[in-house]
C-alpha cells in the first residue's frame, strides 16, 4: 500500500471535533446511505473515506469482511476508539491523492468530500479506488436548501466564529441550539411544509440535545464547506461511470444529497 503525498492542509479543527463529540445516532448513517443497506457491506472489503473519529466505522465492521479507514486529521483517534474491531485498519492520508494501491468492494464517503479542497478530485479518487461491479456510496450537502447556511452562516463563521477556542465555540453552539428549540417544538410543528429548514427540524426533534449541538457545532466549526448542487450531484453519478438504473441521487431532509451507484463493469 502506498499513500501518495498529502496536498490538501491538515485541520485541527476536526480532530479537536471529534474528540469532544460523538455520533450515535445509527438511524442517520441507515438513512443516509439509502437505498443502499448495512447487507450491502456484508462480507465485503470497505472503504470508508473520511471516518472521523471512527463513529461509522463499526456499523461496516459488523458485517464487513474488512474496512479501510481513511482520515486526513482523526485517524489516530478513530484508530484509538475502534482498537477493538480486528477487521479495520485505519490510513492517514488525504482523499484526493491517496493510493492505496487496490479497489474496494464498496466506497462510502459521509459527510467529507464537502469538506474537502477539490470535491471534483476527491470524487474520481473515490471512484478509481472503487472496483467494477462494485457500489459508491456518498452523502454530501446540497447547495438547494441551503441559502441560510451559506449566505448567513457562513460569512459569519469566515469573519468572527474562526477565530474562537473550540471551548468557546462549543459555547455558542450550546446557546444557539438551545434558542433553537421553542421555535422548533412551535411553529415548526405546524403543517406549513413551505418553511425553510422544515424537514430538518424534523429531524431535529429525533434527537437528542446533545447530537443536536454537534450539528450546530459542525456547521460553525468546518474550516471549509463547497456545497453540492444537484447538477454537480448528477456529474458525479453520470450514466458513463455507472450501470444503468443503478444511480439514485436522492434528497435528504431537504438540505442533502445520498448518492449511490454500481460502478460500471466496463471503468476502469
């Protein structure tokens, strides 16, 4: 295995992350990666691109003949919380430029390749790494239904929230979180579909106060976000790269996009 060298900047602010937070919320990794299922990794080689703090990792593992995971800032954190998982193996190493030298049964990326300097180049890595016949999975953040994020959140995270502690962030996330939840157990009870953000508030109240700060903190604490669109999404996942009627791009919760798709038998 060899691991081309790293081209994209190391960013404390995940490992800091990860280190704070957990996820353990199963039920958005089951439904992120539809329609695609956990059976789909059974007995397979994995490759999980962007494992984090290893928080996915043991949901493959489980069922998976092996997982290879991949992390350019938490690897050894991951490594650390999944020591006891025999059939992982972690790589530090940047998405875009890796080599790892085979292909994987499967290729999943969830919640990273938005995060990264090039989505373009970390996709057709993702892809040369993935074996024909095999399935990609990818969930990203979609560009539509996501105008408050990226034309509020963001200048405001670029201009002031960079410059804090991760201590002093996790303040403002617990605070705005916290402000958030009259307005989501109100008015975002109602029936009024037309709201922004009314689907994801309902995924809000699934959960708990904590998991739902991460997603705050998440969104104030990422040093760089490149938002998919759905044109971008249907580049990825074109017809010549995948077998026919094997390519879902479906919506999540109106601020996402799952990709899924067999690699064609014929890539390369």
């Amino acid at each position: 295995m060899s691991v081309s060298p790293v081209q994209q900047s190391r960013s404390s602010e995940w490992a800091e992350q990860w280190a704070m937070f957990s996820d353990d919320e199963r039920f958005l990794f089951d439904e992120w990666i539809r329609p695609a299922t956990t059976e789909d990794f059974r007995g397979k080689d994995v490759l999980e691109c962007g494992c984090g703090g290893g928080h996915h990792t043991p949901h493959m593992a489980a069922v998976a003949r092996s997982v290879t995971a991949v992390d350019l800032n938490c690897a050894d954190l991951a490594r650390q919380r999944c020591a006891s998982l025999a059939n992982v193996s972690f790589v530090d190493a940047d998405l875009a430029t890796m080599d790892l030298g085979r292909q994987y049964d499967v290729v999943i990326c969830i919640g990273v390749i938005h995060h990264t300097d090039d989505p373009d180049a970390t996709f057709r890595n993702l892809y040369r790494h993935c074996k024909p016949g095999g399935t990609v999975i990818i969930w990203t953040y979609s560009a539509e239904g996501n105008a408050l994020v990226r034309y509020g959140v963001e200048p405001v995270r670029k201009l002031v929230l960079r410059h804090l502690s991760r201590k002093a962030l996790v303040g403002v996330s617990s605070a705005v979180t916290a402000l958030l939840y009259p307005i989501v157990y109100s008015i975002y009870r109602l029936p009024l579909k037309m709201l922004p953000y009314w689907e994801y508030f309902a995924n809000f109240r699934r959960m708990g106060f904590e998991r739902n700060m991460l997603n705050v903190f998440d969104k104030l604490n990422a040093p760089q976000t490149r938002f998919t669109t759905r044109a971008k999404a249907g580049e990825w996942m074109s017809p010549d790269r995948f077998e026919p009627g094997s390519v879902s791009i479906r919506p999540y919760v109106g601020v996402s996009w799952s990709l899924v798709g067999t690699k064609k038998v014929s890539s390369s």
